[in-house]
C-alpha cells in the first residue's frame, strides 16, 4: 500500500485526486503544515524542501521501495505506475508535458503568491497585490484561450495536467480573478469539479485543516521558521 504524506492544500490535492482516478490503495498520513510537522526529522527524509506532498510506495520501480517529493514528479510517477492519465504516445505524452510543467512553473507559484498578498500578508503591499492578481487575470487568459481548442489542459483527453491545475483555481476569489470573464475555462472547471473522484479526493484531510489561520499557524508558514538551517539527519 502507497503511504502519502499530505495535507489539505492544492498541491496535496493534485496527488490525492490521481491516486482517487486510479484507484490504487493508499493510506493518508497527515502533516500539519500550520503545526510544523513538515520540518520533523521523519517527513525531511522524504521530503528535503519541507513542502507535502511526499509518498512512499513499497512496490516501487523492480520491486524495490521509492520515495518521491514534488507533487509534479509524483504525478507522473503514479501515471506510469498505472499506464493511465499520461498518454502513451510520443507527442500526446509531451503535450500534456507541457501544460504540467507550466502548473508547475507558473499557475502554483503565481497564484500562490496573489493568495499570499491578498489574503495572508499582514502587511498590504500595493504594488505586490496588484502584480501578482495582474499575473493570476494573465495566467487564467492562458488558460481559457487553451480550452477554447482544446477539451482538456493537455489534449484531448483527461490527464495529470487537468488534475495539477484544477486545485489552483478553486480559490480563484481570493486570486483576484472572475471565473466568469473566462468562460471556456470555467466550463472546464465545472466539468472537472463534477468528476466523483475529484470531489473524494478534496475531501482527504479536508476535516482537519483550519478554515482560517491562527497566529501560530501564520508564523509557522511564513515566519523565521522556514529559513533556518535543518540540522543533518
């Protein structure tokens, strides 16, 4: 059985999405980020940048164990594993590729950081709201004229590009964005929000996460604690 070391955030609900579609067993082991779980000894070995999602599957490549950090990696771990959700040809594996790697690149940390500034920042920073809610209204224009062409993110059929990109724009609200100013997008989204195994795979951990944010769990995500050196395990 995959063990998966997650949390209620987008990019634990990528990984929580693709196992659902799948159907693989898996079982859950939550890491509090507000608490700080994810810089306990135990949770660095698996995952060295302190970020969930990390899995451990025993019956990895060869029959042998492997661990994985980087929900993106994960995904494409679990893709092959299964044969499903990736497709086998050379030019449909690389289209949906590249829709991946631009979750990764741009949609995650732009989006992360319009939430960021507009919601969790204590200080209002003008300029940073307006830049990253800027690049969140370019990023969703992307997206929507790839949709008016394309059925889904990365082709024709649904695959671990749809899964990487839909958690990110659940919170579009507080990115600064109108889902409705994108409408091919949004029929997507709505067609994507509607499959079963999405909707069990956002409700993983869902119980556990806090609606809002205490000021402990703001000083463990964005205070000091990130920055200072892990001790060598």
């Amino acid at each position: 059985m995959i063990d998966l070391y997650s949390w209620a955030t987008p990019n634990g609900h990528k990984v929580h999405i693709m196992l659902e579609e799948c159907g693989l067993p898996y079982r859950v082991i939550p890491v509090n980020i507000g608490t700080g779980a994810q810089f306990e000894p135990k949770f660095l070995k698996l995952s060295p940048n302190n970020k969930i999602p990390a899995l451990l599957d025993p019956d990895g490549p060869d029959g042998k164990a492997i661990h994985l950090f980087e929900s993106g990696a994960i995904l494409l771990y679990l893709a092959g594993k299964t044969g499903r959700f990736l497709p086998p040809d050379t030019h449909g594996k690389y289209e949906v590729l590249q829709w991946l790697m631009f979750q990764m690149s741009s949609v995650g940390p732009m989006l992360g950081q319009a939430h960021h500034f507009r919601v969790y920042a204590k200080e209002k920073i003008d300029y940073a709201i307006q830049r990253y809610s800027s690049e969140a209204q370019r990023l969703y224009g992307v997206m929507n004229t790839r949709l008016a062409s394309s059925k889904y993110i990365g082709g024709p059929e649904y695959s671990i590009a749809d899964m990487a990109v839909f958690p990110w724009l659940r919170s579009w609200k507080s990115q600064g964005v109108k889902m409705g100013d994108y409408p091919y997008l949004k029929g997507w989204f709505d067609e994507i929000a509607g499959r079963p195994a999405v909707r069990r795979g956002l409700e993983v951990l869902a119980d556990m996460r806090q609606a809002q944010l205490d000021e402990q769990a703001h000083e463990v995500l964005f205070g000091e604690q990130q920055y200072r050196k892990h001790p060598l395990h």
